[in-house]
C-alpha cells in the first residue's frame, strides 16, 4: 500500500519494460479503445464486463466534467461497437468531484446522473463503486436519486463494513443491483471487521440476504469458499441462473471465470483502464503477494 503512494517507484515501474507484461494482465490499456477491445475479447467467450475508467484525483469542477466526458464516450463507443448489454461501467462518485468544497456532492450527483442517461441511451446501465466509509451515506443517497430515474443502477457494498448487512437488507427491492466484495479500505475496528474470518462470515450472512430477496446479486469475490456457498444459496431460494452473477477482476482466477461461464452461470470481469493505472495495480497486487513480488523484483532487478 506505501508502494502504491509512491512517486518515485511510480516513475521507475511505469518506465520498465519487465513490468508490462504485468500491467498488461490486470489492466486492459490506457485509451479508451484498449477497454473496447478487452472488453470484445471478454464477451466473446461469453462473459459480461464492467469497465472502470481510472483517473487522477478530482481538484477541479472541470476535471469531474472530464471524467464525465470520458464515459459518455466510452459508452458511445460500446453502443457502436454493439457490446451493450453485455459490457456496463463502474463508477467512483470521488472522480465525478464528491469531494470538491462548496457544491461538490451536488457536482457528482450531476455528472453521474449524464453518465447514467449515456448508459441508458446505450442500452446499458452503471454501477456505483464504493469508497470509504465515511461516503457510504452519500452514495447511496445518490442512488435513491438515480434510480428515481434509472430504476437499474445498481452499487457496491463492503461486507467488511459492520453496517453492510442491515444496508443489503435495505436493498433487496425488485430489480435492485447490488454488488458486494468485502472491500478494500483501511477502516477503524469501530466500523469495520478487522479479522478475516470475522469478514467472510458478514460476507455469507449479506449473501443470505441478498439471495433472499427479490433484487440482482452480484457477488463479487475470488474466494472458491465463497463461490460454492453462493450457488447453494442461489439452489436454495430455486434461483435460475442469471438471476444473479459473480463477478471477479481482470487478470484474477480467469480459469475459473470461464468455468462458471460453461457451468451456465453468468460472470462479469471488472475491467480497468486509463492512464492513471499505477496505483490501482498496486494496491490490486498488494492482496496477492506472489504478484507483488514479481513486480518489486523487476523493480530490483533494472537498478
């Protein structure tokens, strides 16, 4: 996690050639038609994609509008490219400017809103990621707002987080898209599981919930424990499949991705993609130790 903060290691991996191959596995390009691609490649084996635009940190009103501008581009270019409904987006409400002073809720709100009106022109729809638990009521009053108008725009929720349960329970309504993945913030041990079995049993008792209701769960984990539970959930409320998915990281487990897919189940890959892909990677790499090394020895290795 220091290594993702760190200029001058960002400066050293982003000019190795050793690292590209890395970036490559995790991170589908930096323009817009490196996603596009990825993301043809991924639906014509018959899995469903979400695609992240990655950007710098929000300063500026006119640097949220950019964000904005980028993924009404990219859906324009999925629509023509005619991978929607296959392909949708993920969207973080702190790069559409949540955290610009004065008027800076009001600004996300505004930009997510253009993003979702996009996504359904395009015939597809928007998931709103999400961030630190202190945003957590901001994101979804956001979406209460949008779904007045996009009844399907659906959002994360961090089982980590010691409130998760009683918000899956809020949002298990008819139609409502719910993503949950345990998270992958630093929280207190006031609002947040710290030890990790503590973590996956939220993570089973929000999936009871969700598969329970009458909403769309989509379970976001790499946990093969997590996998096997959540499909004799879904057998045990008589859940059709696609009734539900599971969805995982680009990069991540692609063997079993493509297993549940000819097992009938359908799989969404979270595809990133931008030029700020640096700490991402990292922070991604950092859960998987093996990958990291690699990574830092060919840091090593090039001094």
């Amino acid at each position: 996690m220091a290594a993702s903060r760190s200029d001058r290691l960002r400066h050293t991996v982003e000019r190795l050639p050793l690292t590209r191959t890395v970036v490559a596995r995790y991170v589908a390009g930096t323009e817009q038609s490196d996603a596009v691609r990825v993301a043809g490649e991924l639906t014509g084996e018959g899995l469903a994609v979400t695609i992240d635009h990655l950007a710098e940190d929000t300063r500026d009103r006119s640097q949220a509008t950019t964000v904005a501008q980028a993924y009404v581009s990219l859906l324009e270019a999925l629509h023509k490219a005619e991978l929607t409904p296959d392909v949708e987006v993920s969207v973080r409400l702190s790069s559409l400017g949540r955290a610009l002073p004065a008027d800076g809720e009001a600004i996300a709100l505004e930009n997510a809103r253009q993003i979702c009106q996009a996504a359904a022109d395009a015939g597809t729809t928007v998931t709103l990621d999400m961030e630190e638990h202190t945003t957590v009521d901001y994101t979804l009053d956001v979406l209460r707002e949008l779904r007045q108008d996009f009844a399907d725009a659906g959002v994360a929720l961090q089982a980590g987080l010691k409130r998760t349960e009683a918000d899956c329970r809020d949002l298990t309504g008819q139609g409502s898209r719910v993503r949950l993945c345990k998270g992958a913030f630093d929280e207190p041990e006031t609002v947040a599981f710290r030890d990790r079995g503590e973590i996956d049993r939220s993570y089973v008792r929000c999936m009871k919930v969700l598969f329970a209701g009458d909403g769309y769960p989509m379970i976001a984990t790499h946990d093969p424990r997590l996998v096997e539970i959540a499909g004799s959930l879904a057998a045990r409320h008589r859940r059709e499949q696609g009734s539900y998915e599971y969805q995982m990281l680009y990069g991540i487990r692609p063997r079993e991705q493509r297993r549940l897919v000819l097992a009938g189940e359908r799989v969404r890959v979270y595809v990133p993609f931008g030029p700020q892909w640096y700490t991402y990677l990292v922070r991604r790499l950092a859960a998987r130790p093996a990958n990291l090394a690699f990574l830092l020895r060919s840091v090593a290795s090039s001094r």
